[in-house]
C-alpha cells in the first residue's frame, strides 16, 4: 500500500494544484466560507463520506465574532454566485461553515483525525506581475479576501487525502475523520465544533501547517511548539455626548476611558514563568473636536506560553478595562472574539509519524521540532482529544515563500502540496492499519 501511495498521489498533483488555485481565487474569510465549505461538502459525499455541516458540528452559542446577519447573507449571495450548490449553503445559515467527513473502514480500529482550516485572511491582495496568483490569473476575485496563510493549500491537500482513503476503503481498519474547520484567523472556529463533541472518540488526531516555521521545501517537524494560548476581546465604552465647551461636565468620556485602559494594559505584569503578551490594536473613538465622545471601541489581545499564563493576563486586563470604566463612569462591554488554549503535541504519536517521515524519503531534514511561535486554535480539538486519552500532533512541512505569512504577496511552492499529501497518506496508512 505504501508503495503504491506515491505513485496514487503524485498522480492527482494536476487536480490537487487546480483545486488548490479555485480556492485562492475565491477566497472567503472567516464565518463566510461558504463556497469553500459547499465544495468539500459535495466532494466528501461524492467519495462515499458521512457528512455533516451547519449545526450539526458548529455551536452557535459558541462562536464568536461572527459577522452581521447581514454580512452572512451577502457572503451566501456572492457564493452561490460563484458556484456554490444552494443546498449546502442553506444548510450553513449563520455563518456555521464546518464540515465533517466520516469514512468507516470494513475492519475494527483506531478513530483517526485530520484537521484542515479554510478561512482566509482579511487582505487585499497584490497586483503585481512578480506575485505569481495575479499574473498567473488566480489571484482573489473577493476583493478584501486573500488566502495569505495557505489554507487554500490545506483544505486542497485535506480533499486529495480524502480521495486516497476513500480508494483504499478495503485495505484500511478503523474510522477516519475529516474535520474543515472555518474561522481560525482570529482563533475563532475551533472552539465551537470541539462544543459539538466531534473529537471526544478521537484516538489518533493530526494537524498540519505549510510553511508556517520551516522556509524550505525538503523540511518538516512532527513535533510543532510554541502555540501561545490567546483571548481576543473587544471592549467598547458607552458614554455621555456633550457641548466640550458649553457643558463638558454633563458629558462622561468614553474616549478618555478607552485611552487610560490601553496604557494601563500594557502596564500589566509579565509573567515569572513563561512569555506573556498583550497588545492593542485598535482604539477608535470620538466625532468630533468640540464633542465630548460618547463611545469608544478597543480591540486587544493577551497571550501566554500556557493557558494559565495567558489568563492571568485576561484576568488583569479584565481589571483594568472595569477599572477604567469607573473612573469615566462609561458603561463597559466586552465580548469574545477569538481564543486559542497552549498544548503540546504526544511523544508517542510524534515518534511515530516521524518514522513514517524518515521511511517516506520525501524530505532532507526531519527537525526534532518547530516554533509556530503564535497561536493557533487547532490546540481546543488537541487539547480536548488529550483529555479524552487520545494521542494529538501537529504538522509543519517546509516550503519556500514569496513573501511572509498574511503579506499581500504571499505564495507558496506548490510542490509542497504533493509532498505533505503524500506524508499524510503514508501517516493515514499506518494509524488505519490492519495490523
């Protein structure tokens, strides 16, 4: 089986860069993909998979910075429009973009799960004739929209994957689970399938990411760290408007609260034992010079080497935001727009998937490990599927770069997209196997 994997894969290298191509062209970002979620849906079903979408694998009570309703509708407009099936669309009303595979094998074994994210980022891409998608013509038609991380890459090579299971359905043991997660820009789309309890059954759970730490394609790591837990949070303040010159003292300055709570932020604490982050980002305020601003936005992060760290610094920030809100006597609210816990990948499953690396020949160094060195909401479905007894790692496979990730002129060697088709065949083949 395993000789014959590469010959298998290296047969679908034109469809699986033409897959690859049509997404990053249609680029959607997060809580809108929804021709990206209709087109795996619609694949996963044709190859024979148990599929579910829409609620039946996102929590709405969980997600989290979801665009308006209004927005969502838009989105579902463009995408139809651009060749998404209605059908699948519909079922993914408000946004709940995931999808979930389900293939059983005719032999007892081991639930097996990949994970593939498919959002992009909120970036407008280049138009250069040196960045290869515009004069190759398959730069993003959705203006704002750019897959500048690679998740076209991911989602494409998480079908191919799918394809070479579903072909080798008699020769394989156990489950497998194909897990499309929406939303992880801004660390917002995991959490609220791990709410629906897809990955609770999960022995075996493998994550991928292309390029992310390792700049060169023959490169890879079993063994990613640095995943920093974060909360993302947005706090407005609500104030009172007034005349700044004829009554500024019947006026409460929502402006002023929001300033005092972003310095004071960056005046908390670093932890003793480990890195902690935070930053504002953005702090929008204010209408005009002879009005005393009765509302104020701020959008900020914390982060941290483990979850505890990252929230102590929640706590604290929490703290200062009401304390700033006080002393203002501004209303303050603050929701969740994003998180991400701290995990680290199980030696076990690492040492494994690093011989089936080593036996491949796909690559000139198999690194002991990798930084991510950011955060990354895969960590909820490893976490959960850790504390359920399962065995978790996450992927990086090296590739060069045109231009850094979330860059208006990123680009990826799509050779890469062969290669870590093949490494997760061959990591597929021995977690599902008879023996």
């Amino acid at each position: 089986m395993n000789t014959d994997i590469l010959d298998v894969v290296k047969a679908k290298k034109g469809q699986l860069i033409k897959c690859r191509r049509d997404l990053h062209k249609h680029a959607e970002a997060a809580w809108t993909e929804f021709r990206t979620a209709s087109i795996v849906a619609e694949t996963l079903t044709r190859l024979g998979y148990q599929v579910s979408v829409g609620e039946e694998v996102i929590d709405a009570e969980v997600m989290m910075g979801v665009p308006s309703q209004q927005e969502l509708i838009s989105h579902q407009e463009r995408a139809i429009a651009q060749g998404a099936d209605p059908k699948w669309v519909g079922k993914m009303q408000g946004g709940k973009t995931g999808v979930m595979g389900v293939l059983h094998f005719a032999q007892p074994g081991p639930v097996v799960a990949f994970r593939f994210d498919m959002d992009a980022n909120d970036v407008l891409e280049a138009t250069l004739e040196e960045h290869r998608p515009y004069r190759e013509g398959f730069a993003s038609v959705n203006s704002g929209a750019m897959h500048a991380c690679g998740h076209d890459g991911h989602t494409a090579i998480g079908l191919t994957l799918a394809e070479v299971l579903a072909e080798a359905k008699n020769e394989l043991a156990g489950t497998v689970k194909f897990i499309f997660q929406p939303a992880e820009e801004g660390v917002r789309g995991a959490k609220a399938m791990v709410s629906r309890g897809i990955v609770d059954d999960v022995d075996y759970f493998v994550g991928l990411h292309l390029g992310i730490g390792l700049k060169k394609i023959g490169t890879m790591t079993c063994n990613t760290v640095g995943f920093l837990a974060t909360t993302k949070l947005d706090a407005v303040y609500t104030g009172v408007p007034a005349h700044a010159g004829a009554a500024p003292e019947t006026g409460q300055n929502a402006l002023l609260a929001a300033a005092t709570a972003a310095i004071n932020l960056h005046a908390i604490s670093r932890h003793s034992q480990g890195a902690s982050r935070i930053n504002v980002g953005v702090l929008q305020a204010g209408t005009g010079r002879n009005v005393i601003p009765d509302k104020a936005i701020l959008k900020l992060e914390t982060r941290g080497t483990t979850s505890e760290i990252n929230e102590y610094m929640y706590k604290r920030a929490l703290t200062i935001l009401e304390a700033a809100a006080v002393m203002y006597h501004v209303k303050l609210t603050v929701a969740p727009m994003g998180g991400a816990a701290n995990c680290t990948n199980t030696p076990e499953l690492v040492a494994r998937l690093e011989q089936v690396a080593l036996k491949s020949n796909l690559f000139k160094s198999i690194l002991p490990d990798g930084n991510i060195g950011g955060s990354e909401d895969c960590t909820y479905f490893m976490e959960r599927v850790q504390q359920k007894g399962g065995q978790v790692a996450y992927l990086m496979v090296g590739t060069e770069l045109a231009a850094g990730h979330h860059d208006s002129r990123f680009d990826f060697d799509e050779e890469s997209l062969v290669t870590a088709a093949l490494l997760l065949s061959q990591a597929a083949v021995e977690l599902l196997s008879k023996n």
